[in-house]
C-alpha cells in the first residue's frame, strides 16, 4: 500500500494546496470559505478561516518563494492573500469576468497567475508596482466553453488550458515589463493571446493539464476515460491516446518525464509510465487491493456477464469487502505534489476527493515504481 496517511478534514473538499515547507495546508470545505490547518502537538489543528468569497471557493494555489495565496471562486472574483503578523490580509484581483472562476495557478517566476473561467476566457494576473495592484490581461476569443484547467510551462511564457469544449490549446502569456525576452523555446516572440497549438483529440470535455519536468510533454484528460500525451509542441506535435476501461480521471500529476499519476471518478489513483520508445500505456492502480482467496472461484463468464448489464466494479459482496479499506470513498479532485526545490522526481504526493479526506502517498517503498522513477 502506497498510502502513508488519511485525515478527514470535512465532509466535502473542492481544493486544496499546501504552504512552502508543507506544514500547513490549505483547502476549501465545499463553502465560500478556506481553512488553514497545522500539525499541533501531532494533531491538525484549524489556525486560519480565509473568509473574503461570497460562493464556493474553486481554485486554490500556494506560492512557494513569495508564500502568497490566490484564490477563485464561482462569485467571480480572486484574492490574493499575504500574512502580515498572524493575519491573512487579502487583495482583490481584478478580473473583470461575468461567469464563475473556476481554476488558478501560479507561474513558475511567481510574477503572474492565471484563472481559467466559464466565461469561456483566461485571465493573466500580474502586479502593477505603480499602483499596487493586482490587475488582468485576458485571452478572449478562443475557447468556445468553460475553461476548466490551466498549466504553465517551465518557461514562464507558454499556458496550456483545457475546456469543456473538448479541446486543449497553448497560448503565449508574454506581457511587456513583467516578462523577459530571454526564453529558451523562443515563444517570447510570439505576442501575448496567440494561440500555438490547439488539439482536437478528444470529443468530450477534458480536464487535469500539466507539463512533464523538462516542459517536452504535455498531458490532460478526457472524460470518455482517455489519457492524452502530447510531445513537440507547437505546428507539427505528436499525440498518444491511452484508453483505460475505468473511469474517468479528474488530475493528473507527473512524477518524472516517465511515470503520470492519474485521479477522479474511480476514486483509486492510477499509474501511467512511458517505456524506452516513449510509447504510454496504463501500468496499475496505486491502491491496489488483494481480493479474498473466494474471488479465485469465481469465473470469467460471472465477470463478464457483470459488466454487460453495468455492475459497477465495485458490484460483488467480495469486492465490496475490499472497497471498504481504500483510501478515498469518493472522487478524488485535485493531485498536489510534495517535493523539494532540489527533487528532480516526485515520490510524494497528496490527493484531496469529494469524500473530505486528504491522503498522502509516498512512493518510496514501491520498488517497482521507483525502477520507472529513476529510469
């Protein structure tokens, strides 16, 4: 078992991030509200209520070098929270949107952030020194839905997005005074809003975007249970779809250039790993379950015949008895990765699901991972 530990912290979590050095972390129980908890005398212990959001906080992310909190939220509006003394001062954002925000996420350089909406737009955040503000340049005009993820490239400059029009795009962010012309993609040539790439792979909505380590691979998911990998960026990429008859994901997380973790509906994370070729395929789930010495009587028609009249997987006493002990009992949401500055790979991650718990895992003791990890 890859888990280390679960804790219950609502009934209900949309988001969640952790701070710099991890020892606090900060998550929204299904409110208008983010609660900050610590490790106190070995116990989780609530320090801080962030209450600004007037709906359902949506989007939460943690800086690392500055330790600054953005949030979105469905009342359209984002805050940008900074600790004075032992308070959490927040400043509005602003985002001139007329739909929900519904994701953000801070730039590698920490100088913008970007909140994907259901206004069929993206926001580009940055700091106005003159002002002392916060304020947006948005890329309209090219998503034809909800913007339901956003990923920045190590460069600083390139944003991909997924949307529930089915699509994925990559666009230039490159904003004059914020951003340098030094990158090493060139893409700072191209003007802020131009659209580099757009993929039409999937014919339903897609989710859970994010770039491999080096920036060279692209991943997102579908909700007609397909893995997308995308490689070459740019007029001429190279693209994988990878099927797995589960369900469908909601995240997904690179761990190195090699291995992808992937969550959502099926409440169990799954392993995606590249071989040699770079071919990808579905490798196992990371809470496997040994089934009870009675599942080995049973046999391939009583499975088959199961799944043609749509029993869940989850359908027989045996595999009930077992679903019980997993670590997530509903869908899992979001995947947030624990690692230092100096860690070229990610062996430790926690995952947050509708069920209210957070779980970390920790990969170090699967011998068989950690083989792919290191490759």
């Amino acid at each position: 078992m890859a888990s280390v530990s679960a804790h219950q912290f609502a009934q209900c979590l949309t988001c969640h991030a952790w701070s710099p050095d991890h020892s606090m972390i900060a998550f929204c129980p299904n409110n208008n509200e983010v609660h900050i908890y610590k490790v106190l005398e070995g116990k989780w212990e609530k320090i801080h209520v962030l209450q600004k959001h007037d709906q359902i906080v949506s989007g939460i992310d943690w800086s690392r070098r500055s330790d600054q909190i953005v949030t979105v939220s469905h009342d359209r509006n984002a805050y940008v929270w900074t600790q004075e003394a032992s308070e959490w001062v927040p400043t509005l954002v602003i985002l001139r949107l007329n739909r929900a925000a519904l994701c953000v996420q801070w730039s590698p350089k920490e100088n913008k952030f970007a909140v994907g909406s259901g206004a069929k737009t993206v926001c580009i955040c940055y700091y106005e020194q003159e002002n002392n503000w916060w304020v947006s340049k948005i890329i309209r005009k090219r998503h034809d839905s909800s913007v339901t993820s956003v990923a920045w490239h190590p460069n600083n400059i390139l944003l991909a997005t997924t949307s529930t029009d089915g699509k994925c795009r990559v666009f230039s962010t490159f904003i004059k005074g914020v951003d340098t012309k030094h990158s090493s993609s060139g893409s700072s040539d191209s003007k802020f809003g131009e659209q580099i790439m757009q993929l039409d792979l999937s014919h339903t909505w897609t989710f859970g975007i994010r770039w491999s380590p080096s920036g060279n691979t692209l991943a997102y998911a579908g909700h007609d249970s397909m893995i997308y990998f995308v490689d070459d960026v740019g007029p001429s990429p190279s693209a994988q779809s990878v099927a797995f008859r589960d369900l469908p994901l909601r995240d997904v997380l690179f761990l190195s250039e090699r291995m992808v973790i992937g969550v959502g509906y099926d409440c169990n994370p799954m392993v995606f790993a590249a071989d040699e070729t770079g071919l990808w395929s579905f490798l196992r789930f990371l809470d496997e379950r040994k089934q009870p010495s009675s599942a080995k009587y049973g046999s391939q028609f009583s499975e088959t015949f199961g799944k043609l009249y749509g029993q869940s997987k989850f359908g027989s006493n045996e595999t009930n008895e077992s679903s019980k002990t997993r670590a997530h009992e509903n869908c899992i949401i979001s995947i947030v990765p624990l690692k230092k500055a100096r860690d070229a790979i990610v062996t430790t991650f926690t995952t947050a699901g509708l069920d209210g718990k957070v779980v970390t895992w920790d990969l170090q003791k699967q011998q068989d991972l950690m083989e792919y990890l290191r490759g």
